[in-house]
C-alpha cells in the first residue's frame, strides 16, 4: 500500500531539508576554508558536490527534482511547500547560495594560485 500523500510529502519535505542542509554547509564551507588558508582536498570535494547540485538544477529547468515529484502529492505550490524552511530563503535560496558559492570559489582559487 503506498503512503498517503500526506504522509509522503511530509517524508519529501524532510529529506529535502537535510539535503538543503548539507549543500548549505558545503556552500558556507569553502570560503570559510579559503579565508582561513585551511584549503584542503575535502574543499575541493566539497566545491565539486555543490558543481553537481547545480549541474542538476540546471538539466531540471532550475527546479529541484525534489519540487518536481513535491508538486505531483500537494495542490499547494507555494514558495517552500517542498522544504521545511522559511519562504523567504525558499524563494531567494538560489541567489544568496550561489552568491556564496562564487565568492567561495574566487576565494579558493585565488588561495590556491598564490
């Protein structure tokens, strides 16, 4: 017997979340890791893994695939129906992230050619 739409996109919002988390930390992680000069080849993963994640979003029109499959068990689209998250960061995620994530890479780059 399949979930209940409820109870799936509870489970959908949940591993949303703590994927969100773990990108948020990777993306938060690698300037801190250049600004400290503590560059490391886990920065380099990490920058790597954030790559992939934007790989994705762009093959998937800039959505999520996880906002995707969450519009197919709610009629509710609105910003962060998918994330447990406040819908300011739900709605500007991509910029303030991607912000991050350049600056971060600027940074480790400019550490790692001086």
């Amino acid at each position: 017997m399949p979930p209940a739409p409820s109870r799936a996109l509870f489970v959908l919002k949940l591993a949303h979340t703590l994927i969100w988390l773990f990108f948020a930390l990777l993306v938060c992680y690698i300037p801190m890791a250049a600004a400290a000069d503590a560059v490391t080849p886990f920065t380099w993963v990490a920058a790597g893994l954030v790559a992939l994640e934007g790989l994705t979003l762009l093959i998937f029109s800039w959505h999520c695939p996880l906002t995707l499959l969450g519009k197919r068990l709610t009629h509710r689209h609105t910003e962060g129906f998918d994330i447990y998250l406040p819908g300011w960061v739900a709605r500007h995620n991509k910029a303030i992230f991607t912000t991050i994530y350049v600056l971060g890479l600027a940074l480790l780059m400019w550490r790692a050619l001086a």
